[in-house]
C-alpha cells in the first residue's frame, strides 16, 4: 500500500483504540476506505498494563484493516504531553528558531535533552504566539515500540487536540464567532477555544473514568463492574425533576453520574477565564462536544444546561467520502469519535492547519537516512561510471600490455643465449669487486695511522709538550660515568708483554684478555686459528707538558687546535637516549697541576680522544 496514495490513520486514546484508512480523491479530498475501534480497560489500578494492551488492540486492528507493515500516523492523548502557549517579542522571522528553543528550555519542565519537543505559529493572534508540545523521550519511546511491534512503521506522530483542530478546519472552517470543542476523553478531556486561525488548548482531569470511579466508590463494585453498569444503564441527569419518572435505581445512577460530571463544567469556567485574561481570547459562543465520554445519553442537554450556550455533536465526517466497507451504522454511532482520525488523515494529504510531529528518535534516524539515499544514490551513480570507466581503461590497458608482453617475450628469446655469458661475466665482477673491496679497505685502514700521526704532531707541536706513548683501544665510552650511561672503559689492544716481545711478532691482542689463540684441529693436522679482528675506537696519548708562563694549561689549549680542525678525531658521543652528546676537555683530558712550590720540570697528561670512524686491527 503505497503512502503517497493511502494514509493510515491511528488515535491512541485512554481507552478507545481507532483506527481509520484513508485515500485521495480525484479533487483532492479525503475518501474513508476503513474504520475500526477496540476498547481498553481504563482502571487506574491496572495502569501498568495500558502498553500491552494497547499493542494487542493495534495489532489486532492492523489485521482487521489488512494494513500490516503499513507506515502509520498516530495521535497520542493530550494528558501524555505538555502544552504551552507563549508570546514571542517582535524579532525578525530568522531569529524565530533560536528563540523557540530558549523559550523551550524556559517552560519545559525537564531537561531538554530528555524531550521530544517541536512547535507551531498561531496564526491570527495579535502578537507572535507559538505553541510548543513536548513528551518525555522515554514514553514516547515506549508507545512506538508498542506501534512498531504490531508491524507497523511510524510516518508522524500527532498530539490529540492538534488533530481536532486540523479536523474542525476541514469541516466547518475558520469558525466566524469564538467557539469551544469540549472532548470528552476516558482520563481527561481536551478543552479547544478557536476563534479563526486562532485556538487554544487545555486538558483537564475529567473523563468517562472519573465517572466509573465515582459509581465504584457509591456503590462498592469494581471499576470494571462499574464501567459496565455505566455503559448498560447509564444516564446523566437534569434539573427540573428530570429523574422523577424513571425507575428508583437508574434515577440514583444518573444522580451519581450528573454530581461527576458537574466538575467538568467549573474547569471549562476556569479555563475560559484564563483564556480570557492571559491570552486575549474571548468566552465561547457555540460548543461542540465529542469524544468516548459524550456517549451518555442526556449528555448535550447537560451541558446546555451549565454552559447556557448552543450545544451540538461534532461531526468530522461533515466534508469526508465514505467508501462502500464502511457500515453506516457504525459511523452514524461512533462519528464524534473520529475527530483525531480525520484530522491525521488531512496529515496525509498536506491539507492541515497546524503541523507538530513529535519524532522518536529512531524514527528521526529513518528520515535521516532517506534524506541521504539521493545524494547515496547519486554517489553511487557517480561511483559506478568510475568503475565503468576504469574497467574500459583497464581492458585497453590489459590488450596492450598483452601486445607489449609478446614483443619482451620475442625480445627475451632472442636475447636468451647472451644471458648465460652475460651471467658469467657479472659473477666475475662480483669476485673482482670483492678483492678490491679488501684492497681499499686495507688501504684505507693503513693511511689511516699515518694521517693520525700526522695531524697529531701538527695539533699538539709546542716546545712546551711532548709526546711519550700513543695506546690503540677498543670499546671506548667516553660518558662513563655519566648518568644513564654504559658503564664501559676502553681496553688496548697492545699486548702487556709489547716490549719485551721479539722484533717481528704481533703486538697486539688476539683476544679480549690478550691470550694466545689455542690450535684447531682441522683436515687432521693441527693448523693455527685465523687472528681475531678487533675495532679500534679510540687513541690513548700519554705525555709531559712544561708549564708555560703565558698560560695555566697549554695541553687544553693544543686540544682547541683538534677540534678546531675535524680529522680523524671525534669529539661526541652518542648518549643513553641515542642523541648526540658534545664532549667536554674534562672528559678526555687528563693533566697534573703543579704544586704551589714543586721542582718538577714536567707534569704527566694523558688525552684519550675518540675516533672519527672504527679501524679494523688484526
């Protein structure tokens, strides 16, 4: 069923659960294809039962109407939300959003983030006026799922009086002269004052219920058995010795039910006048009362009769076609029901006055994505031409690449026979490379002292120093002893026995602790092990320095010349966080201060300076 052509309409009131489906016209009109209704109990004792019931009964009207998984608008009671009128200042129509939401915030009497609120302009009023509705998130919640678990979806969702008033609109018009709809509900009845496009809402706690409280309490029965005793031989009793003809029982119930509903016409009296002083409306010239409570009999004559005013059934039906499923007799009892119904269906058509939709939030998430299934829809549109495109480059891509694979695999046969040679000649370049690898290496580890010397003798010639020992070592750290640092010394690699040893044999260590390397055992002969390669990473120099009258520490000043110059020396080192730490002359310069009257003629200093790079000693 499509919802473009076709509107479901749902009232959930206290008590009566209606349903209604309603098409389109040919001029545009409402056509009323299906009705249905069911009857919940209404006992406040039995409260917390309302939502299961009300799920069967909208279930079972779903089925009874063949609208299943149909989209559905529905009108919730005006006791379930709260109703404001407010008067905005005079500002400009933009600043009228933010302006609702402060006001929202202000009347509302819950967080504003715990709501489901939305608001309408009243027309015709003198000053801007708005009518904010809201309802708690979580109870609204509740009633959709209720909806949703009978198979339907939610299209709107409707507040009772809106609906009324869009109904009396469409079949009386803007009334000419102030006229009050009384609709009297099981738990409450909705007060509505319109004067034009002007109206104005209230709902008081007075309804069918309060009369079946009233006749449970007189008589000692249940609320269930009082409902019934209403429905079976209640009536509303009227002055004037109204009673004094009927039997002794029905007179004394009519009496019960007439003192129940005598509150109804004070709260109307109230309500007027507040109408009247606060918002600027005048008191009512004509009633119309509708709703489940008007069903007892002398109900009209009882308010002509408080009221002092003309009084009729409102028929919402007044400009509706009826289709042939529907049976007259129903609508002729149960007109003045379908208020809300008519007015949910003009909802459909865009043909009603005042629009609240009170969105559940799931239902907020629906709309959301129908609004991006366009723009996903064009995306996707987009997107598919690409990939179309793409695969069309790509299969021209692919045939020449083909072509291309041919011509190399032509080219690759061709070329098949050189490979061999080719290959034998790169093994040979490798081997050469790797000799004159060792060769350059070599090489540059044999200039490597002689530079060292070299650049030594230039930085530290002074006839106030000399130089009496320079020690290779390995594994030199030159922040030990610095926070976080390794705890590593260097170690020579100049064997302790160096000058004692015969000329020609090596002078330095084969090992960590400069022993000897044991024989192996190899082919069955014992044959020496191959020297162990140590790196060398730092230069220890020993010597004497004369002290110079024109400077306290000329060792420290020939140390300057070094690092002035960057050679075969480094003057950093890497720290325990892998960054670069400059070295200090504290660090690697050693020297004995004079004493106050020494005869010495030199003094011992000792400089172990890092190198630029690792040299390889065998």
């Amino acid at each position: 069923m499509a919802d473009t052509l076709t509107t479901v309409a749902l009232n959930i009131g206290s008590q009566r659960i209606g349903m209604a489906v309603f098409e389109t016209t040919k001029n545009g009109g409402l056509l009323l294809k299906g009705y249905a209704s069911e009857t919940i109990v209404a006992d406040p004792a039995q409260e917390s039962s309302r939502i299961g019931q009300t799920r069967v009964a909208v279930a079972d009207l779903a089925q009874r109407l063949k609208v299943g998984h149909s989209k559905v608008r529905y009108a919730i009671s005006g006791q379930a939300v709260f109703t404001r009128f407010v008067k905005l200042p005079a500002l400009q129509d933009d600043n009228i959003e933010q302006l609702v939401a402060f006001e929202a915030q202000q009347h509302v009497p819950f967080p504003i983030n715990e709501v489901v609120w939305d608001y309408e302009m009243i027309e015709g009023a003198a000053e801007k006026e708005v009518v904010i509705v809201a309802i708690k998130g979580e109870a609204l919640d509740e009633i959709n799922a209720a909806i949703n678990e009978s198979g339907l979806s939610t299209a709107e969702v409707d507040v009772a009086p809106m609906a009324l008033f869009n109904a009396f609109c469409a079949a009386y018009g803007p009334p000419q002269e102030p006229v009050l709809l009384i609709d009297i509900g099981a738990k409450t009845s909705n007060l509505l004052y319109l004067e034009g496009k002007r109206f104005f809402t209230r709902s008081v706690p007075v309804g069918g219920a309060a009369v079946t409280s009233a006749i449970a309490k007189e008589y000692g029965v249940s609320f269930v058995e009082a409902e019934h005793q209403k429905i079976a031989h209640g009536l509303v009793a009227l002055g004037g010795g109204h009673t004094e003809q009927l039997d002794e029982a029905v007179a004394a119930l009519a009496m019960v039910i007439r003192n129940a509903l005598t509150r109804l016409p004070s709260e109307i009296a109230r309500t007027t006048n507040y109408y009247r002083s606060q918002h600027g409306g005048n008191a009512p010239k004509r009633v119309y009362i509708c709703g489940g409570g008007a069903n007892l009999p002398y109900t009209l004559e009882f308010f002509e009769e408080k009221l002092n005013l003309p009084i009729e059934f409102f028929n919402p039906l007044k400009n509706i076609a009826i289709g042939k499923g529907v049976a007259a007799s129903v609508l002729q009892r149960e007109t003045h029901l379908m208020g809300e119904l008519v007015g949910l269906g003009l909802r459909g058509i865009g043909k009603s006055v005042i629009n609240i939709d009170l969105v559940p939030a799931v239902v907020e998430q629906i709309r959301a994505a129908d609004r991006r299934k366009p723009m996903l829809i064009a995306a996707a549109a987009v997107f598919l031409a690409g990939v179309a495109t793409w695969s069309v480059m790509q299969i021209v891509a692919a045939n020449k690449a083909q072509d291309m694979t041919r011509t190399m695999m032509e080219s690759r046969d061709n070329l098949a026979p050189l490979a061999e040679d080719v290959g034998k000649l790169l093994k040979t370049e490798g081997a050469l490379q790797a000799v004159a690898g060792n060769f350059t290496s070599a090489e540059a580890d044999h200039a490597f002292w002689p530079d060292l010397l070299s650049e030594l003798a230039g930085a530290l010639a002074s006839d106030a120093v000399w130089i009496t020992d320079l020690e290779p070592l390995k594994e030199f750290n030159a922040l030990e002893g610095e926070p976080k640092a390794p705890a590593v010394n260097g170690s020579s690699v100049v064997k302790s026995d160096f000058v004692s040893s015969p000329y020609g044999s090596s002078g330095f260590t084969e090992s960590l602790r400069g022993e000897s390397p044991e024989p192996v055992i190899k082919g069955g002969k014992n044959q020496p092990q191959a020297p162990t390669a140590q790196m060398v990473n730092a230069v220890k120099i020993r010597g004497f320095w004369r002290e110079n009258p024109d400077s306290q520490n000329v060792v420290s000043k020939l140390l300057k010349r070094l690092r002035d110059k960057p050679g075969s020396f480094s003057f950093s080192a890497v720290g325990p966080d892998h960054k670069p730490v400059q070295l200090k002359d504290e660090q690697i310069l050693k020297v004995s201060l004079p004493a106050a009257e020494g005869t010495e003629l030199a003094f011992p200093f000792s400089i172990t300076l890092p190198l630029a790079r690792e040299v390889r000693i065998k």
